[in-house]
C-alpha cells in the first residue's frame, strides 16, 4: 500500500521530468497507446485546485495514468494538465532515466509523439522562475557562444537576464524542500515527500506556462 498522508498525497519520494504536451486530445491517449508496448491504466480525472486567486488556468483539469512498459523498464505515472499544456512524468528513478521515458512514450503511441522532449517558452520566464527560487546551487550561462559559470558571481544576476540559460540548479524552501534542475529547455524536479507538490507544478505553470499572449 502507498504510504499516503491525510490530504491523498503520496508521501514517497518523487522524481519529476517536467515538459510539454503535443497532442492536447489527453482524453483519448489509451487508445493511442499501442497495447503490444505498454499498458497505460487511467488513475483518476479531476479538475485542479487553484492554491492561490491568482492561478492562470481556472479550467485546468487533470489526466493521470499509470504507465507499465512491456520488458524490463518500471512502471511510472503521467500526469497531463490540458489548458497549460504541462506534461509531469513522476517516477521514482534518478533525473536522467526521465530523460528516455519521453522518447519511449512517443514510440509506443501509434501515428502521434504526444510528448515535447522539453519546452520552449520566452526567456525572461526561465529566468523569473530560477530567479524565485530560495537558493541557486548552480548556474551557467551562454554568452557569444561561451559557458559562463555565475555560480559564484557576486554581481545582481538581473543584468544576466539577456542571456539564455545553459543549466542552474535551485532550491525552493516551502512545504519541503524541491531540488530543481534546468538543463537546456529541460526541468525535473526532486521532492522527498510530494507534500508541496501541487503548489510546485502550479507555480511552474504560473511563471512558466502561462498564457501565451502575455510577456
């Protein structure tokens, strides 16, 4: 049984890959997926819970599934929030495995890939997000073509903001602590309990995702 606290979250640890949806007909990704592949089971449909007045996707409802592949690869859970369009593969393996589960659900779903590999979304969002964060473990920068480290950069990191961002590492203090990675138009995220982990994909879908027609 899933060790669960009083509010239904999953209290396990959690490793998030956080990307983008490409093929928005969520509600009828089982019969996309080809049964000789994997076995995609839906968990539950719900409509989310905005955590503050402010959240940009009042309709926002969400799809999660659980994802069996067919061979040696463990089971994960996939999580699709339509009217953002942000994609959550949780799985309770090391950031990099994510990596190819995105490649692995794109291929076992006929005539579609429904997954962006990442996202790509304006730059001064990236930088607002990092910027949030209670502490910046790591930070680079590409600058004429350089990697340039700000790691231990003493000057304000606004100045910076022009530049595209390489990778960073940061924490968010809340609820728990989240480790965050950004690398290359990529996130994932690590949560020890999954308490604050709706607050967390909301402000994600609030700095990063939101509506489009706004800067």
């Amino acid at each position: 049984m899933n060790a669960m606290n009083g509010n239904g979250t999953d209290k396990r640890p959690m490793h998030f890959k956080i990307t983008g949806i490409k093929d928005k007909d969520v509600d009828n990704l089982i019969e996309k997926a080809d049964a000789r592949k994997l076995t995609l089971t839906t968990l539950d449909k719900r409509k989310v819970r905005p955590v503050s007045e402010s959240y940009p996707f009042p309709k926002q409802k969400i799809h999660r599934y659980r994802v069996e592949p067919h061979g040696d690869e463990p089971p994960f859970r996939l999580q699709m929030r339509k009217e953002s369009g942000l994609c959550i593969i949780r799985t309770e393996h090391r950031w990099e495995r994510a990596k190819d589960i995105v490649g692995m659900i794109n291929r076992s779903c006929k005539n579609i890939s429904p997954i962006y590999r990442g996202f790509t979304v304006k730059r001064n969002r990236i930088w607002n997000f990092i910027l949030s964060s209670d502490k910046i473990d790591k930070l680079t920068i590409i600058k004429e073509g350089n990697i340039i480290d700000l790691t231990n950069n003493e000057e304000e990191l606004t100045q910076f903001t022009k530049y595209p961002i390489d990778k960073a590492y940061f924490i968010f203090d809340g609820e728990e602590t989240i480790k965050t990675i950004y690398d290359s138009e990529r996130m994932s995220a690590y949560l020890e309990t999954g308490n604050g982990a709706e607050e967390f994909i909301q402000n994600v879908e609030s700095t990063i995702f939101y509506p489009k027609e706004q800067p």
